[in-house]
C-alpha cells in the first residue's frame, strides 16, 4: 500500500513540471499578445480574467479575446448607446447614438465573421474583419468632432473596446506571422 502512494507520488512529482511548463507558456504567450496591443493592462486583465485562457493556445485564446470583445460590444449598444441616445435633448445628438449604435453592430458582425474566419483558418479575412472591428469605436467617436461633446462615459466605452480589439488584431498578427 506504501509503495503504491510512492509511486502516485512519485507520478505526480514527474507530471508537475509539465503542468507548469503548460501553464508558463501560456503565460508568456498572454504576455507576449499582450505587449503589442494598444492597451497591455487591459489585455492582460481581460485575458487572464478569463478562467479558460490559462489553458489556450494561440486559436483559443483568440476565439475567447472575440467573445471578450463581442459581450463588450453588445452590452454597450444596448444598455449605453441605446439610453443616451432615447435620453438625447435634440434630433442631431440622437442621430450621432442611432450612428455609434449601428456602427457597434457592424462591429459585432466583423467579429462574428472573424470567428468564423478562424475556424475555417482563413486568417487573411480573420485579419481584415478584426481590423474592421477595431476601426468601429472610432467611427462612433468620429461623429462627436462638433458640438456638442461627446459623454465621457461613451468616449471611454469606445476606448475599451478599441482596447479589446486590438488583441483580437495582435492575435491575428501572431496568426500570420507563422
């Protein structure tokens, strides 16, 4: 009985390195994605916050970088951009929310299809759709260049979700370059 907890033992000693060379690598890898998007701090919450990412590889941890950024995505349409815009004072403020909403749902597209893209490793339109993406909240925040402002709160949903998106881009970047 002593030896077969020796050996369990024993097992589990020679298995552990693995484990932490698995979990090292991922971690270089989140770090190294991380280091070449616009936001690495955010990167690395947003990926490390996602239990499922300690264990991905570069196509894992893309698809969840595009589920991060489509949730981000939707929930701004609908619960921000959808208030300020039924809250807008004036038919052009509200024209500019109806702009940034439809502009959020090209966004969700483009990253559905840049899902679809890497699952059919076609990384050249996973590429192209991400960037697309990426371009949505500056389009949103493109239309407040005249008055009035645009909210703060909206400007800095724009800026997290351009955060996000560029590591779905960073991602597809890793992706082409071998």
């Amino acid at each position: 009985m002593a030896a077969y907890s020796f050996n369990g033992f024993s097992s589990l000693v020679f298995l552990l390195p693995l484990f932490l060379s698995i979990s090292l690598s991922t971690s270089d890898l989140i770090s190294e994605i991380c280091s070449k998007t616009q936001n690495p701090s955010l990167c690395l919450q947003a990926l490390r916050s996602d239990p499922r990412s300690a264990r991905a590889d570069l196509k894992g941890l893309a698809l969840i970088s595009i589920e991060i950024a489509k949730t981000n995505a939707i929930q701004t349409k609908s619960n921000l951009i959808a208030k300020l815009s039924k809250e807008a004072t004036s038919p052009a403020l509200k024209e500019r929310y109806d702009q940034c909403a439809e502009t959020y749902g090209d966004t969700i597209d483009n990253l559905k299809v840049a899902r679809t893209a890497l699952n059919s490793r076609d990384i050249d339109t996973f590429t192209v759709r991400a960037s697309a993406a990426f371009d949505g909240p500056d389009t949103c925040d493109d239309g407040f260049e005249g008055p009035p402002a645009e909210p703060a709160q909206l400007r800095g949903a724009n800026k997290e979700l351009e955060g996000l998106c560029s590591i779905v881009l960073a991602i597809g970047a890793r992706l082409q370059s071998g």
